[in-house]
C-alpha cells in the first residue's frame, strides 16, 4: 500500500519512508509536500487520524502546527514591509508605543523578528490562561523589561513572538494577526492554513499525540535564567493544542493549524522570488531581508547554536543537520513539524505530523529545537530524488 496523493516515480523512496514509518509507529499520521519551479513535485499523506489508528488521515486533515506558525506571522510582517507600511529598522515603540516601557525605547522590530529583542516569554506571574486574552497579554509584554541587551544574543521568543509581532501588524492594519493572514496571505494562495480555526473545521482537525520526556541534564539549570523564565513564562503543555479553545484563539507564535501543502503553498513565496501561481506578496528584495543576521550564538533559550535572520532560521547543524549551507531559511513546530526554504533551487519543503516526539540536539543533551530524525531522513530522501545535494 502506498500514501495517497501525487508523487512521480522519482519519489518512491519518500512513499516507502512516509509508509514504513506510518507501519513500525514512528508516525501515527502525517502529510509532506514539495514545491519545486511552482510545480508541486510531492504532496503525499498517510497513517491515522484518530489515536485509536481508525480513521485514516485524509487529504484535507489538518492538525496543529506549534512553531510554524510563526513562519507564517512573519510573512505577514514582510508583507507590511514590502508595502512600505513596516521599517523593520525602526523601534517597536513607533509602532506599539506603549512597548517602550522599562528600557525598550531602542528594541527594533528586526530583533522581533530574529528573536534578539531580549523579551523571550512573559514575566510572572502569568497563566496559561492570559495567552488567551489578547490585550492583555500584549500589555503584559509592553510593560515588562528586556531580560539581556537587546541585539547581543538570541533568545527564542518561544511562545510570544506571535504576541510580539502581531501587536505591531495589528497597530499598523487594524486586523488581528489572523485576520490579516486570513485576508492578505492565505486567502489570496487559497492556502488551508489558520490562525483561529472556525468551528466549521474542527471536524478536520487531527489531535496531537504529546511527546515523551527524554531525560535533560538539569545540573546548571539556573531556575533565574533566561531559559528557565521563557520556559516557565507560560509553561505550556502540549496537551492544551488539543482543546477547543486552543483550535478558537489566536496564539500566534504556536497555534496555526495546517497541513504540509499549506504550508508549502505559503512558504513557497519566498523561494520563489515572492510570487506563486500569479499571486505576488512580495518583491526579492524584501525576501532578501530574512538573511540578514540579527543574532548568531548558543541561544539563551533553546541552549545550542543557533542563527537566526529576519523572521527565520538560517543553516545551523547544531539546530538542523539537514538544512545544509546555502540561500536557506527554515523553522520548525514542536515534536518535529518544518519547513524548509531553498532559494537556491526554487524548492519548498514542508512536514507535519500528529505524533510528536522529543529528541537530542546533536551532541548534546538539550532538546532539539527544529525537526527530528524523522525529518532529516525524509529530506534527505527529497533531495536524492530531485539530484541536489543537500
């Protein structure tokens, strides 16, 4: 039996790895797509939809997405920018006056964008409930100070950016960061990606079996940190992605629900100079904005090393072996959801899954922060089949 969907001969690896993962229980269900040239080369699916292993997932299931979703916010951004309604050089401050509270008056939107701002997570106390509240969150983290100086390391913005970044889209448009996505980006691209699903999709919605905990090496852990402040500054539970609450708000940093070819469809505007299908959002000369370095070193968060552009990931093996160097940009969901922007072949790549998993950075003892072996096998089975390397 092989996956569903559209899949030339050359693919057949991919097929056979989505399936054999699917039947020894690596994946409980799962999509991957390939946007090659505007082509879609891949789009497969396979495995469950239900915990139970009864339903099969379907061509338009969606499931949540974690972290991707900021990918998405930050299209949004660039969007603005290429408009010429967004300075990303320009403080926060001068779109979001009230952000410069305690010391932010300097904080760009850049360092938003590339998680250098030195707001990680929200200080105590706070709930898991006040994510859901919109204006007070964002208060919350206008009001708060800077946790390192601004600009001198990253620290991911694990939950928060969402907040952070859809505040400043908001003040500048009037939408909600998911009205806006709804209206500029995903309905233009006919794109099944959310951010607040309506309860006419819940049906499609598959729920997320949560990772296992892998043992941590916990001996330095300073509990004053700025790691364990962000951790902590909501700790949220993979669990709550399940709940109907979740599926109605807009958390923009961690809440988007899609599937692989959403996210393709999306995140191919930038590999394909920002136009796909007749649909332009964006010129090349903002897309070549996402390569500029706002911060490279051991993330204060995420405790590995990490580089991170404008509004995404660049090429790191400590973060994502198989992102290789090269015009790349990438991020991930939690337990193993990503995509992947190669500007260099006209390439997008994207995965999601439902069972999510726990896995160590690369020789170390910290959580992988983007993509799993999982992953890493099926693109280096993608790039086999088109004859790039990786």
């Amino acid at each position: 039996m092989n996956a569903p969907g559209t899949a030339a001969a050359r693919f057949e690896p991919v097929v056979d790895l989505l399936r054999t993962a699917v039947e020894d229980g690596t994946e409980r269900g799962a999509s991957l797509c390939v946007i090659q040239d505007g082509e879609v080369v891949l789009d497969i699916w396979d495995g469950w939809f239900d915990l139970g292993k009864t339903i099969p997932w379907e061509a338009d299931t969606l499931t949540p997405v974690w972290s991707v979703t900021k990918t998405m916010v930050n299209v949004a951004a660039l969007v603005l920018v290429d408009r010429g309604e967004l300075d990303p050089d320009l403080p926060v401050a001068r779109y979001w006056p009230e952000f410069a509270a305690a010391g932010k008056d300097g904080v760009t939107v850049a360092q938003l964008l590339g998680h250098a701002s030195g707001v990680s997570g929200w200080a105590q106390p706070v709930t898991v409930d006040d994510l859901y509240d919109w204006d007070k969150s964002t208060a919350m983290l206008a009001a708060q100070e800077s946790w390192w100086e601004p600009g001198t390391a990253s620290g991911y913005h694990l939950i928060n950016q969402g907040h952070l970044v859809g505040e400043v889209i908001r003040r500048i448009t009037g939408l909600s960061v998911g009205q806006f996505f709804a209206k500029e980006i995903a309905g233009p691209l006919n794109a099944d990606f959310h951010i607040g699903l309506g309860p006419d999709n819940d049906a499609r919605v598959s729920p997320l079996s949560p990772p296992k905990p892998i043992d941590l090496d916990l001996s330095g852990f300073d509990p004053e940190s700025v790691q364990a402040r962000t951790l902590n500054g909501p700790f949220l539970h993979a669990r709550e992605a399940n709940s109907e609450r979740w599926r109605r708000a807009e958390i923009p940093g961690v809440n988007g629900h899609g599937n692989a070819r959403s996210m393709a469809r999306i995140q191919s505007v930038i590999s394909h100079g920002g136009e796909i299908d007749g649909v332009r959002l964006l010129s090349p000369e903002t897309i070549e904005r996402i390569f500029e370095v706002q911060s490279s070193g051991i993330d204060l968060v995420l405790g590995v090393q990490s580089t991170f552009g404008m509004g995404w990931a660049l090429p790191e093996p400590g973060t994502m072996p198989s992102v290789q160097p090269g015009h790349r940009c990438y991020w991930g969901g939690l337990g193993g959801a990503v995509v992947i922007n190669d500007l260099d072949n006209r390439l997008t790549i994207a995965y999601a899954m439902n069972r999510l998993i726990f896995e160590y950075a690369p020789g170390t003892q910290s959580i992988r922060p983007c993509g799993d072996s999982r992953s890493d096998a099926y693109v280096s089975a993608i790039y086999d089949a088109l004859g790039i390397a990786a």
